[in-house]
C-alpha cells in the first residue's frame, strides 16, 4: 500500500459502551475495569451468521468479532497477520501464495483451527450447492468460477419476464458415454442418472480448486491470474474459516447460539431474533489477554431515533445509524462525540431493466434511465439531508482508490454525472416516446428502500426532485432490510435503494457487480462491450491495461445507467467519551474488539 494511501486509510475512530446489568451480564461501573458488555445497535436482523451466506454490513459488523481470517485490518488500517503467523509468500510470477498458521490457534469450541478448515470453507463457499451470493469473491482462484458455475444435465430454456420456463431453448447439458464411467446407475431412473452425473462434475471441478492445505498450518493457494489485491479479500468474511467438523455434523450450525463454533475474539452466547445478539469473550482467541471486554451486545434496532434516545441517555456506547438532523446539530456543535469515519462506497438506486410482456416497463429504455438520473440535485441532498461529510456522487467508483500511477482514481476518470432538468425533461419525453409509454406508466414505479429514517428522508427528497423536474410521481416503499434483498434477487421492484461498499482496495471492487448474470447486478443490466472490459481487466497482470479498461467499463456503465449513484459513503458515528481503543478499517464497520472504558 502505498504511502499517501496509508495516509488516507489510517483512520482512528474512538468510541464508547454502556454496561448493562440485565441478563446475566457482569455488573461494573466505567471506572476502567475489564469484562464490561459493550451494548451497541444493529440496524437489521442478521440473515445469517455463516461467513458463505452473510451478504451485507449489518451481518459483516458482527462477523468480524466472532471470526478471523488469515489476515485482519490492524489499529492503523494495514493488512496484518490474523491466523496467519505471517505475511504470505508470494511466487514470483504473483499466482501462488503460501500461508502458514499462528501454533495452536483454536475454535470456540476448543478444536485447533486448521488450514484444512480454510480448504474447506472457501470450497464450500464455491460450491453452487451453497448457494453463496459472494462465491464470486473467490474466482480469483484457479478453477473457481468453473467449480461454482457447474451446471446440472439438463435442458435449459428461456425464462419470461416473471422467471418460468418459456418453449424456447436456451442451451442443453447433455451426458455422455464418458460422463457415466465408473458411476453405479443400475436401476437408476432419468433423473438419478442426472444426480450422479452432476455430482461427478463437481468432484472432478472441485478437485481443480487452486485452496489446499498442504498440512494441518500451511494452506497453498493458486490464483488464475495475478491479482495484487487478493491478500485484502482473506481479510473479508466470505473468506473466514468455519469449523469442517461442525458443519459436516449439523448443516444448521449457524442458526443458534448452542451450535455456534467461531474463531474470534468473541464467540456467540444467545440470539433472539429480530432483538438481540449476545457475545461473551472467547478466552480460546490468539490475542485474548489484550482483550478487555466481557463481551458484546448488538441490540436489532431499526429505528435510527430510538436507537439515538438510547445513546443519548448511555445505554448505547456507539450509534452507527444517526438520524440526520441529530448529525447536523453534533457536527455544528463540535461534539466530541461525533465523528465522520472515511468510507470506500457509494450510494445508489437500480433501475429494474427486465423486459416487461407488455412493454411497459420504462427502464428498459436508456434515455428514460438518464433522465432520472439527470433530474437530481446530489449536492442538495448531501448537504440538507444526510449532512454527514458525503460527496456528491461522480461515478459509482468513489474517491480513495488509486490508480497505476498512484494518482486518484476519481480525478483521472473525472465526473461522469451530468444534472441538468430541462436536459432531463426532454430524455424523458424522448424515452416515452420510443418505448410507447405514458406518464401514467411511470407514475406507476415504486422506490422500494430498507427501513431506516435516513433512507427514507433520501426517498422523500428524490421523489419530490423526480416530480418537479420530470413531472413524474414514483411511489414509494419501505421493507425490512432481508425482505429487501430477497425481493432484488428476485428483480421483483421497479426502483430500489442499493449501497456497496469496496471489499479491497481495487476499482474493481465497484465494478464487476453489473456483469451479466452478476449476484449483485440487481438491475439486470448487460452489456458485452462492460463485461468484455471487466473480464479483460481481471485477466491482465498489467495495470496499465487493467486500470485504462476499468475506466472504459466504467463510462460505459455511466453511460447506460441502470443504476443512479446518489453520493459517494462516509460513515459517521457517535460515540461515548469514555471509551479508547476503538479503530475503524477504510473497509469495514469499527472494529471492537480492543476496546476498553478509561
């Protein structure tokens, strides 16, 4: 990393607990004494726990205490050993990194972490029986993308707008003679033959997965290409370790606290859903006796005032979700308590493109799509509704990463927004006219968002920007977080609030989301021209080539817009004075874990 960088990334954030004396935890009073239970909020229930199915920051904030990966961010936001005993080797050619584990490092449960149980969760991560919507943080290594994309034999058709099967063939997976060598398929009807077949191709790919551990400390990893930021992504959860053990015994390991294993600095005591998630220190940690908390308490608080009302009156020692105008006022006033954590992400709606039967969706059009994008004010909405340090937005990749020549990405692509309402205005009008469709069309799109006071005042104050300058009325809708999600990866929404925040220090991280087919494209959005370019700029061990590609990509994404970056993330919190130790990572929530009252 390099120094300006480090510069900009080495951010220490304080903040603060509250001790509770409800619940069996430990009474003590903030006179600095350890084994205190730190209560902060979470604005959503967790959807899981598992580091191969988590999929966003409300789950990350948790995951990043209850386990550690071969590298973890340290107190001045630099890579540094977790598991790992030390820094990777690398192979000249950049393609194999060596890892070798820190002796007798342990589970919660008090089975010694082995590097057989990186194998196996990174694998198991890849393989399209999990299901994992970040298994593609893990194609960097050789053979995965191949083992997560095996498909089953069959027939494949084309689906309609509502996803069922149409008459129309897609592609065909068919079995060979050589395919059913060596399986048993006496008796087996069509369909079983299918089954075995699969799981044989799976065998066979999964075998060429570039993870293996070499013996029971060194885990050998081979890349496909090289990839200068792949020691970021093992410290990101998809790529966390779980106990092989414990999954292979009960596949519903992490959906209680009496079956719970983890390997972090604390590990999992009670969860009540849609209420709370206790943690007690784990004594069994690398690192425990720097460790001065008795544990963590995340509280599931949805609403950002109550959760305020509870910080304010010291229950909560730190609040990640600041209703705006409570922010304003800190900042105005220069409370210490409140601080403006830097951030690598952005901000912005999708525009649901899927081909409607009747043709009446407007997304589907790019003009249309611009147009919404063209009408907002993004300078109004930074500093009279979120007023916490964010940058209107100029891209979807956001300021602080770095180019090849270590200059700022941002300034060298330069601003791809363009706003102008009478500009806007006539998009639209020309877009209704290509596609056949009316104001009264568009009058029927709906802005789904995640509830949260903040997301809805943003909502509010788009919807107003869209009425007055397009002359359109979008309605809108809010929905727990995991609702949210569900609906988008089923492209069941017309507009819908998204937000991505950088898994490593690369503009890729921004980028490969809209590929076809991408787990996160939510919009449906597919261009072969962006997909060429992103897949050219992955492949490439040139950062020449691959930077000048990412920025095509990237004019060319901001050209079709199926999304509408709003603002580029900052993170701010309020946190309680009485509490050191506390640092947040450029790339995740704060991290707790070294937090102690003073």
């Amino acid at each position: 990393m390099n120094k300006r960088f480090k510069g900009l990334v080495a951010l220490l954030i304080l903040t603060a607990v509250f001790l509770t004396a409800c619940g069996g935890n430990k009474t003590a009073s903030t006179d600095g004494a350890e084994g205190q239970i730190l209560i902060v909020n979470n604005t959503s229930e967790p959807g899981s726990l598992d580091p191969a199915l988590a999929q966003g920051t409300h789950e990350s904030y948790l995951l990043n205490h209850l386990f550690t990966g071969l590298l973890r961010y340290d107190k001045d936001g630099n890579l540094a050993p977790g598991m790992a005993k030390e820094m990777p080797t690398v192979s000249e050619d950049g393609l194999t990194y060596t890892f070798k584990l820190k002796d007798d490092v342990k589970w919660s449960n008090g089975d010694p972490v082995t590097a057989k149980d990186f194998e196996f969760a990174w694998l198991r991560a890849l393989d399209p029986n999990t299901a994992s919507l970040y298994a593609f943080q893990l194609y960097y290594l050789k053979g995965g993308e191949a083992y997560n994309t095996v498909e089953r034999p069959g027939v494949y058709y084309v689906k309609d707008a509502d996803g069922n099967d149409t008459n129309e063939v897609d592609h065909e997976v068919v079995i060979s003679d050589a395919d059913k060598a060596g399986l048993d398929l006496n008796g087996k009807n069509e369909d079983e033959i299918a089954d075995a077949v699969y799981e044989k191709w799976l065998e066979a790919k999964r075998a060429e997965v570039g993870v293996k551990a070499i013996d029971d400390t060194t885990l050998e990893v081979t890349l496909e290409k090289p990839t200068p930021y792949f020691t970021d992504l093992t410290a990101f959860y998809t790529l966390y370790p779980v106990n092989q053990k414990v999954v292979e015994e009960n596949p519903d390991w992490a959906k209680d606290a009496s079956t719970f294993v983890s390997n972090g600095a604390f590990k999992l005591i009670n969860w009540e859903h849609n209420s709370k998630v206790e943690t007690t220190k784990d004594e069994n940690w690398f690192d425990a006796s720097e460790v001065k908390l008795g544990g963590i308490t995340w509280e599931i608080l949805e609403d950002s005032n109550t959760a305020y009302q509870n910080f304010d009156a010291g229950k909560y020692g730190i609040l990640t979700d600041v209703p705006t105008e409570v922010l304003a006022q800190k900042i105005a006033d220069k409370s210490p308590v409140v601080t403006i954590g830097k951030q690598i992400g952005t901000y912005y709606y999708s525009l649901n493109m899927t081909k409607s039967e009747d043709g009446k969706n407007p997304f589907e059009n790019a003009k249309i799509r611009k147009a919404f994008s063209m009408a907002l004010d993004r300078k109004s909405i930074v500093e009279n509704i979120t007023k916490g340090g964010q940058i209107a937005a100029e891209g979807m990749v956001p300021f602080g990463l770095i180019d090849e020549n270590n200059k700022e990405w941002r300034d060298i692509n330069g601003n791809l927004i363009k706003e102008d309402a009478a500009e806007a205005k006539k998009l639209l009008e020309e877009g209704m006219q290509e596609s056949g469709i009316t104001i009264e069309d568009i009058n029927k799109q709906v802005l789904l968002y995640n509830t949260s006071e903040s997301h809805k005042k943003i909502a509010q104050a788009v919807q107003q920007m869209w009425n007055q300058n397009l002359g359109v009325t979008v309605g809108l809708e809010n929905a727990d977080f995991n609702v949210k999600l569900a609906r988008e990866n089923a492209h069941d929404f017309d507009l819908s609030r998204g937000g991505w925040v950088g898994d490593y220090y690369d503009p890729m991280t921004m980028l490969d989301l809209f590929v076809t087919g991408g787990e996160q494209n939510y919009s449906n959005y597919s261009n072969p021209e962006f997909d060429a370019l992103i897949k050219e700029a992955k492949n490439s061990a040139d950062q020449t080539v691959r930077m000048e590609n990412m920025r095509k990509a990237e004019k060319i994404l901001m050209e079709d817009m199926p999304i509408v970056p709003v603002y580029f993330y900052t993170q701010p919190y309020l946190v309680q004075e009485n509490i050191k130790g506390v640092y947040k990572p450029l790339l995740q929530y704060p991290i707790l874990t070294y937090a102690e009252f003073q």
